[in-house]
C-alpha cells in the first residue's frame, strides 16, 4: 500500500526522524511505549553497563533490593570460603559454641564483620585470617556507603508521575470543529509548576525514496500552564492546517501513526525539572467520545477535587448529555 501525506502536511514536516534514526523509524510500529520508554533493545553490554548508576536509579523497587540481598549473600559467601581457605584453626570460639558446622560458622562471622556487629563469640587467628577481616571491614564500609547513597538517591529523585489517559479522544470542541484531546493528570501530593507540553505527529510515508516516517508538530491551544492542581486537557484543532486533516482511524491505521507527547515541568519540593512523555498510536485514540467528567466537590469543605477511578471513562457523543 502507497500512503501519501495527511492534508495539510505538504512541505511542513520538521525533520527525518527526530532522532530516532531511519531504522528506527522504519522498522518499528511503535516509536514510544506508554510507560514512556524508546522502543528499542540494547545488546551486548557488560557487566557494568548492567549494575550501572543510572540503571541502579531506574530499576524497580524489588529488583533493587533483590540486587542488594543477593550482593550481600554473595559478599558474605565469598568471604566465608576465604575464612575456611586460612584453616580450620583460623576461628576459634570465644564463648558459647553455637553447634553448627564449620562452613556456617565462617559465614556467619563474616556476616559479623560485614556489618560490624562484632558479638566477639569467634575471633580470627593469625595473619592470613586478620587480614581478611581488615579487608572485609573496608568492603563493608564502602557497601554500605554505596547502599545507603543508591536508596537517598532513590527517594529523593524527582520524577514527573503525571498520568496520561489511556485513550486520546477525537471530538467536535466548543466551537462544533474537532478536536484532539488529550487528558493529563497529577495524582501525588506533591505540585509542579511551569508545564509545558508538546505533541508530534508521526506516521510512514511510502512516497519518500526510502520511504520513512514524517514527523510534524501539532498545535495546542494551551502549551503551558502555571501548575496543574487537578486535571490539564491538551486540546489540538483538527483545522485545515493540522496534519490530522481529513484523516480517519483507518488512515491512521494504514500509515502506522502515532502521535508522541513530552511532558516538562518544575517539582515544587525540589525545584528541579522533570520530565515524562508517551504515545498514542491509531488503536489508542477514540473517535466522536470525549472524556467523561471526574470533577467532584466535596460536601462539607465544598473543596473542588477529582475522581481518578474514572480517569479513563470515555463517553460516546451519542450518550453525552
């Protein structure tokens, strides 16, 4: 199938690929996922490309402190083989025998010397066996120092936890014209100021030698708000001179379009910028809907809030009242 340029794209488009690179563009149906990650696979990295500080910074909540157990089993293992490679005669009792074998016995005190607890039950004779415990006592040191620095940068990174829809609605606006929606929303406690956003329009174009994706910018009529208390609708009109023009899903669908929004603000705790994106593609935009209203005032207080249970309600024209 020959796809040709959406009305109103003719000579507008702003770049290539915007970064993405030509294989990119070509191969993929989708360019962003919805979490917000590039859809790409990156293979043949090394080990410290694996335990590295930013991917120590990204990775989930329990497959940090899975990395840190295991880390600290590994660390303890390691030097407990040490401790028996010095001889049985390396750890001697101190007190009470604790009746378990001599392997338990050498892990159990470098978990002691790891973590400079020191119950002084077992105690290292001679040189070898002290010099292990000098070093393990350093390693512990800078363990620690390094855990305890990952879970401080951990919690205390900004990140810009905006929440997207999970459809994009086209619809006719307040003026009886269509319209691209898009609904975005704060759901922490937490404010941000200064937002800022901005959408692209994307889709395969056969008619270019190679063909390729075309990228084209789609006008808002609000790009930036002060902060965002409740919810923000990024709205697009879809006039003669949007590159949504005269196009329907199976337009869409037919040229593999996606439509990517990037997100850029202030966290007001930490006054540092933040950032956050994702993408609709031809199966995640509704047509004639609209998004349901989630405004709720409460009772007593009569304080104005929003109902996030049905942040993704969509509501067809034909029903709207």
């Amino acid at each position: 199938m020959t796809s040709t340029p959406p009305a109103g794209t003719t000579g507008s488009h702003t770049s290539a690929d915007l970064g993405f690179s030509q294989h990119l563009s070509q191969r993929l149906h989708r360019l962003v996922n919805r979490d917000g990650r590039i859809n790409v696979q990156r293979s043949g990295r090394g080990l410290m490309d694996s335990v590295s500080y930013d991917r120590l910074l990204l990775m989930s909540w329990p497959r940090f402190f899975v990395l840190v157990t295991f880390s600290f089993i590994l660390l303890n293992v390691i030097f407990g083989a040490a401790y028996l490679a010095c001889g049985k005669q390396a750890l001697a009792l101190n007190g009470p025998d604790i009746k378990v074998s001599d392997v338990w016995r050498a892990f159990f005190f470098s978990v002691h010397t790891f973590a400079t607890i020191g119950y002084g039950n077992i105690v290292a004779i001679g040189l070898p066996a002290n010099l292990l415990v000098a070093l393990e006592a350093l390693v512990g040191l800078l363990a620690y120092a390094i855990a305890t620095g990952l879970l401080f940068a951990r919690f205390s990174r900004p990140l810009a936890r905006i929440r997207f829809s999970r459809y994009a609605a086209i619809a006719p606006d307040a003026a009886g014209n269509s319209a691209l929606e898009i609904r975005l929303a704060n759901p922490t406690r937490t404010e941000m100021i200064q937002l800022k956003a901005g959408l692209l329009f994307s889709f395969f174009d056969n008619s270019l030698t190679p063909a390729a994706r075309r990228f084209f910018p789609l006008s808002l009529e609000r790009e930036a708000v002060a902060f965002m208390p409740l919810i923000w609708t990024l709205t697009h009109p879809i006039d003669k001179n949007s590159p949504l023009f005269g196009l329907d899903a199976a337009r869409l669908n037919a040229t593999r379009a996606e439509i990517l929004l990037n997100m850029a603000g202030i966290d007001e705790v930490s006054a540092q910028s933040v950032y956050s994106r994702t993408s609709y593609t031809a199966a995640d935009i509704v047509w004639n809907a609209k998004h349901s209203d989630i405004y709720i005032r409460d009772a007593d207080s009569n304080l104005l809030g929003i109902d996030l249970s049905r942040f993704d309600e969509m509501i067809p024209l034909e029903s709207r009242r």
